[in-house]
DNA sequence: GCCAACGTTGGC
DNA sequence: GCCAACGTTGGC
C-alpha cells in the first residue's frame, strides 16, 4: 500500500464558492460534483492530499489557491436533499450515487497561475492533464507531483 | 450570451 | 444497444 500523498486540480465557480470563501469557512465539504469520473477520483483521495483550487467561469480562470485533503470520501448530503439543486431522486441511502470530501484551505496563491499561462506550458505538463487536453471538462483531476511543481513554480 | 464539446437520458 | 435530443460545462 502506498502512503505517499497525491495531487489534485478541484475546479470551482468564484461566484458560488471562491479561495476567499475557503479561507474563511477553513473546511467545506465539497458538495455537487456530479460527473462519475470526478466522483471516482474523490473516492481515492486521502487525508493530506494537495489540492489546486482553481477558478473557473470568471474574468481570469486560473490557479488561485491551495488546499488540502481534509476527510476520505463520504456521502454528499445534498443528494438526499429534496430543496439542494444536488438532489438525485434516484440515489439512495443503502447505496448512495455521489461522494465528496472535506477540502481544507491552506494558502492563497501570490499571484494566480492563469489558464493562458498553464497552456505556455502544455509541453512540459503533457499530454495527459486533463485541464488543457481539448474537450475535458472534468472539475476533479489528478495532477502528478511533477505537475504540480511545474505549476507552482509558475506562480 | 454564444457555442463547441461532452455526458446523460430515453425511445425504439 | 443505438443514437437523437437535451442539458451542462466553461472559455471566449
């Protein structure tokens, strides 16, 4: 079993919840995801992981914060909740369709590593990271350490 | 607000 | 199981 602790890309909309949000609530449960893809990377995230917080749908998409891991994967409340936006008639709770985690802020970025300035750097980051490969719009992705390094260093 | 691209749904 | 229709995402 490996301990060694992974990365992270957890897209959110500023509007509805931002890294300022984060930082004064210090833990959110991640609450509608709703992709199964994104959904099965949050069921093997651990406590620890890190996180990029990344802005989307907003004047200048990009990388604006830090987090980390903060609980393993459960339930999301809102999917049993009839007035959530979240709510899935079709989940139950024997065998519940969507998980999330707890996300715990850890620091704003200096300045926020933008979309444009991610896809300079598209060949060194590869083919296989999901945020610039055309067509995904994944809101969870795994990021490799060297990724991840690649990114903050642009920070 | 537009629209490309993708995922999901539901009729057959 | 196919696939058209529809809904969503997210950059621009």
């Amino acid at each position: 079993m490996s301990t060694r602790k992974h990365y992270w890309l957890m897209k959110t909309e500023p509007e509805d919840f931002s890294i300022d949000d984060l930082q004064r609530v210090d833990v959110e449960p991640w609450t509608g995801v709703r992709n199964y893809q994104a959904r099965n990377f949050m069921r093997s995230m651990r406590v620890g992981d890190g996180v990029l917080l990344y802005h989307s749908s907003t004047e200048i998409p990009g990388i604006y914060g830090i987090a980390e891991v903060a609980s393993a994967a459960y339930p999301d409340p809102t999917q049993f909740n009839k007035k959530s936006k979240y709510f899935d008639e079709k989940s139950t709770q024997e065998d519940p369709r969507w998980s999330l985690v707890d996300v715990r802020f850890v620091r704003k970025l200096k300045r926020s590593v933008t979309l444009e300035s991610i896809r300079e750097h598209a060949e060194v980051l590869g083919e296989d990271f999901a945020l610039i490969r055309r067509g995904t719009r994944l809101s969870v992705m795994p990021v490799s350490a060297a990724q991840w390094k690649t990114l903050l260093a642009l920070e």
